[in-house]
C-alpha cells in the first residue's frame, strides 16, 4: 500500500468513528409456497455503521400531494457489507425508519454509497 493509500484509509476510519450511526442491514428473500400459493419473505439481518448522506424529501409527482417520498444515501465501508455488492431486495434501518436499497456503488478503494427510498411502515417491518 502506498503512504497515500494508508492516509486515505486513516482518514476513512476517523469519519466513520466521528460521523458514523449504528444501522440494521436486511437481505430479503422471497419464498413461494405452492401449497398456499403465497409468497412469504424471510429475512437476514446484520448490524453496521454508517454515514447518513443528505436526505431529499418531496412530493411523489402525479399524486396531488397525497404521496411523499423520501430519498437518502448512506456510506459504509466496503467490508462491513455483509450481502452481495448487487442486492434485489436489499433493506437498511435507521433511526427507527426502514429505507429500500435501490443501488449500491463504489466510491473508492473501501467505501459503498447506497441510495435508498424510505418505506411506508408495515406492520412485520416495526
């Protein structure tokens, strides 16, 4: 690793230890069963840390004001990702609030921003 690389990394953990807040990471699955011909969810939790990015709230267009969206970006370093880089049904909570992981890329050497849209509450979600 060169020195620059070694700042760099240095760097990333202290945002992390300053700007970091815990979260729950969620991989959904989605199980048929062909007896009920339902399609239940099962679910994989894990633990991380992450930096909440900048939050964009507004109305859905086209809903006369009767559905409001929220968008927000999280970053979170490369190797505390538990699932696979790409995820269908990917689901992160914070502060009480579940978001869907719409997209998931590489910003750098160690760090993943994931863009994600928050989500109405259910009731087996709270």
């Amino acid at each position: 690793m060169t020195d620059l690389s070694v700042l760099i990394s240095e760097d990333l953990e202290l945002c992390f230890m300053d700007w970091g807040t815990d979260v729950t990471l969620r991989a959904v699955a989605e199980v048929f069963d062909v007896e009920s011909q339902l399609v239940n969810e099962t679910y994989e939790d894990a633990p991380a840390v992450a930096i909440p990015g900048v939050a964009h709230v507004g109305v859905t267009k086209g809903t006369a004001g009767q559905h409001f969206e929220g968008r927000m970006s999280f970053f979170l370093k490369k190797e505390d990702y538990p699932f696979d880089v790409v995820v269908n049904n990917g689901r992160l909570k914070h502060a009480g609030q579940w978001y869907r992981i719409e997209g998931v890329e590489e910003r750098g050497a160690n760090l993943l921003q994931l863009s994600c849209r928050r989500m109405e509450e259910l009731v087996d979600e709270i």
